[in-house]
C-alpha cells in the first residue's frame, strides 16, 4: 500500500473564539457497529494518582464510526467500525497461520458482537450516504476493520506517524485490502492552536479540524468537528469510556505510551473546562 501526502488547505485561524462564533454546514451522526469487551481496569489507568479502587470488572462497550456530512463538500467518515464478519464470528474472520492458536489461547484477539444490521456497510446503505473519504483517528482493528465492505475508489487518511500492522502470513484480518493508497496528514508544520495544541484545519473553512493526540498510539489523532448545533471533539481512544473524562484519568490497556497518553488527555480536560459548549465523544462511548 502506497502512502501520500493529504492535501491540506491553508486557514487563517489562530484561536476557538471565533471559530466557535462561525459555525459551518456540517453535521455528525454516530453508528454502533458492534460491542467489544474491555476491561474496566484498563479503561482507566489503575496506577492513575486519581484512580482510587477500580473494580476488575468486564465492560461491554460499542464500537463506533461516525458519519460527517458538509453541505457543500459531501459525506465523511471517522472510523469505520466493523464490517458483517462480526455477526458469524467474534473474532471477524481472523486468518492467517497462527490464527486458530492466537484465538484457542485468547492471545492478541479481542471478542466481538454484532446484532444483525449492525455493520458499516448496512448504515451506508439505509443513510444512502455517497462516500468520498474516510479519516482514520488510528489504525487498531476495532477502527478499522469495517472498510473491507466499503469503496476503495475514495480517499482514507490517516496520520503521517500512524503504523499499521499487518502480520502476514502468520495472523492477519486484511482490514485495508483494496486500498492502495493511505494519504497522511503530517502535522510537522501544522499551526499549534491553544491548548490542544498541533491541528490542521481538514477542509480550510474551519468546519472540521485534526488534532494530534499522540499517546494511544503515536499518530493517533482526534477530530473537531464545528457543527452548526454546536462543537463536537471526537477523542478517539484517547479515552474509552466518560467515566474517563469524569474522573481524568486515561486508559492504559491497548496504550503505546501510558504517560503521554495522559498528557494528551489532560488537554482534552483543560479544553473542555474552558470552552464548556464542546461535546466530547469518548472512542467507545457517545453522550
């Protein structure tokens, strides 16, 4: 798979007052895709100085991707969720050589389930969405997978430092297969806006921006999105869960880097604090 540059309009804004003044034709709808299990004693970090006792408790949680629609520019995913394989098999048709054996001894697999008509593809269909591309906030499985049932003729992107790791021929589920190119966002020149710091205005009208939220995974990111009923921050999983947000304290299971994790997620707090209209989706829980 080929990766390019995204390109990346130019903007005048320099801070949120008066981009939150001017909201912009764009709306955002949230689809269930399935549920996967976490633990609650990794959905928030149990080493956090604020945790207090967390319970060692399972958490059926939805797997989300989310629908953004301009008026003028067209229909947008973030994430893709999951794909029908999830309806049949818990582990979304897994292959590879390993793959049994990873899935017999519970290693690196995650379980999910899916109601019948739960899959990206039926939401694309019954909304009769014309999809023209689809922005990554990273590239785990569970953000992923659904893009084996839509469109490769668009465009998907995705953060210049995110990785994506395919295991072939050992173990493996072909979530991009069909697409040929990833175009990356490169944040390296991206104007630092107050407190979240590096973000990247996606179309150049400030209707729907990028934040590097680096600590999940190293180019994982989050988006804004300006809607005409108000603020929308999508932190991805930079947090999991709103008990998150309502205890400040970040996950650690599935984390690169616990620590800068937290930092990120510390910003997402103060931002929210000071501009108290923005809703904050969690990546695997909607208000």
């Amino acid at each position: 798979m080929e990766r390019k540059a995204f390109d990346v309009k130019k903007h005048d804004f320099k801070e949120w007052d008066s981009l939150f003044n001017n909201p912009q034709p764009i709306t955002i709808k949230s689809f269930i895709t399935g549920y996967v299990i976490l633990n609650k004693r990794g959905a928030l970090n149990p080493d956090h100085p604020k945790a207090g006792v967390i319970e060692d408790e399972l958490l059926e949680v939805p797997v989300l991707a989310h629908w953004i629609h301009h008026e003028k520019l067209g229909d947008y995913l973030i994430d893709t969720g999951l794909d029908s394989s999830y309806y049949d098999d818990p582990h979304g048709n897994m292959k590879g050589l390993f793959a049994k054996l990873f899935i017999k001894a519970n290693l690196f697999v995650d379980k999910y389930k899916q109601a019948e008509n739960q899959n990206i593809g039926y939401h694309i269909e019954k909304n009769r969405i014309k999809l023209k591309g689809v922005f990554f906030t990273h590239l785990h499985s569970d953000h992923i997978a659904g893009t084996r049932e839509l469109p490769k003729n668009i465009k998907y992107i995705a953060s210049k430092e995110e990785k994506y790791h395919d295991y072939k021929p050992f173990f493996y589920g072909d979530y991009l297969k069909g697409v040929k190119t990833l175009y990356e966002i490169d944040f390296k020149d991206a104007a630092d806006m107050p407190i979240l710091g590096k973000c990247i205005d996606i179309f150049g009208d400030g209707s729907l921006w990028a934040i590097s939220t680096q600590g999940h995974t190293k180019g994982h990111t989050s988006f804004l999105i300006n809607a005409l009923n108000g603020p929308v921050l999508l932190a991805g999983d930079v947090c999991y869960i709103k008990l998150s947000l309502k205890n400040g304290v970040a996950p650690s299971s599935y984390t690169e880097d616990v620590e800068v994790n937290q930092e990120t997620f510390d910003r997402i707090i103060k931002f929210k604090r000071v501009y108290p209209q923005i809703e904050v989706f969690c990546g695997h829980e909607i208000p």
